[in-house]
C-alpha cells in the first residue's frame, strides 16, 4: 500500500514546486515599458525689441581732429574710432556701432549764437522736456556753455557756443536713451566728457 502511494506523492509535489515557480515568474513579469523620460523645455528667448544696449564713453580717450565747416577751419579732441558725416554746415560724429547707445557729437557753423548766459540755457533747453536739470552754465573764452540732463538720466546735452575765426560755432553732444534701455551709464562723468569735448573746440 505505502508503496502505491508514494508515486502519487512524487508528482503532487512535483507539480507543487512547478506552480510556485510560475507564480514567482507572474509577480515579477513587467507590466508594460517604462515611460521615456520628458524632455527639457527649451529657455525662454529673451526679447529683442530693442537691441541697443547703452554704452558707457565717459572714459574714452582723446585726440586732437582737425576739420572743416564752411568758411571755418577748427580743431577738436574727439573720441578715437569715431565715424565722419559732413553735410552742408556741420560735421557730426557718432560711435561706429550706431547712434542709439551712443553719444552724437556734432559741429556747425550758426547764424544767430546767443549773445549772453540765459539765451545760451534757452536754447541748450529746446527739447520737449520741461523738466531739465540744468548741470553747467557757464562763460567761456568766446562764449558759452551748457550742460542739460533730464531727471531720471535717459538724455543730456551739452552745447558750447564760440566764435571762431570771425564765425560762429555750436559744439552739442547729445545722447537720449528709452525707457526701455534704461539710464545713460555714467550719466555725470558722460557729461564732464561732452563738456571737456566741446571746450576743446578751437580755430586753427
């Protein structure tokens, strides 16, 4: 009898073990491929409305420019690098990279310079501001100067008026920035160049 019985008991835990296995082998299955991983969203581009970043000269270096406007031989310290545009009576100069992180400087010869301090402030004041800070007024050898510059430092000016060689001259340096842009960089020391620029002017 016990003999009879233990083929039995051979294939009954035989088949046990087979089932454990399958089931180990289920649990363990994966259920499906995992997921690819997300992609990075790309930066923001910034914008690029306005390109023109201003640019700070207040230390740029001088050198001695003669020219010409009619009927006026002159000289002038210029910034070095500067780009040359004479049309009719006057001579202008800008910075090689554009005229709006910049400032322009120009020369030209006038037919009715003021004639004392106060109608040289009016006319250095002509601009649609009537906010302007008046930074220099003063007398010069042969006539004078003056400096302007809004509030918030996105514009100044500065205007010498001189006679030279029997003729007079107006030296302005001006440079105007946006709202967006922001203020001129080193506003004060921008405008002691403009002035140390346009006192230089000179007959030769």
């Amino acid at each position: 009898m016990l003999r009879s019985l233990r083929p039995l008991l051979f294939v009954a835990l035989t088949l046990g073990a087979c089932g454990d296995k399958r089931d180990d082998a289920s649990a363990t299955k994966p259920t499906g491929a995992a997921p690819p991983p997300t992609a990075a969203k790309p930066a923001a581009t910034p914008p690029t409305d306005d390109p023109f970043t201003p640019r700070d000269v207040s230390g740029a270096t001088l050198a001695k420019v003669e020219d010409t406007v009619p009927g006026v031989a002159f000289a002038i310290e210029l910034p070095t690098g500067l780009v040359r545009e004479a049309k009719d009576a006057y001579v202008n100069w800008t910075w090689p990279d554009g005229t709006f992180n910049a400032p322009s400087i120009t020369v030209m010869a006038i037919e009715l310079p003021p004639t004392d301090l106060a109608a040289a402030v009016t006319s250095a004041k002509r601009t649609s501001d009537p906010e302007l800070v008046v930074a220099t007024q003063r007398e010069v050898d042969g006539g004078f100067l003056v400096s302007v510059h809004t509030p918030d430092d996105r514009y100044l000016s500065t205007k010498l008026h001189r006679t030279v060689g029997g003729k007079a001259l107006e030296c302005s340096v001006v440079h105007r920035t946006t709202a967006k842009q922001g203020p001129i960089p080193a506003r004060a020391a921008t405008t002691a160049l403009a002035e140390k620029i346009c006192t230089s002017l000179a007959g030769r």
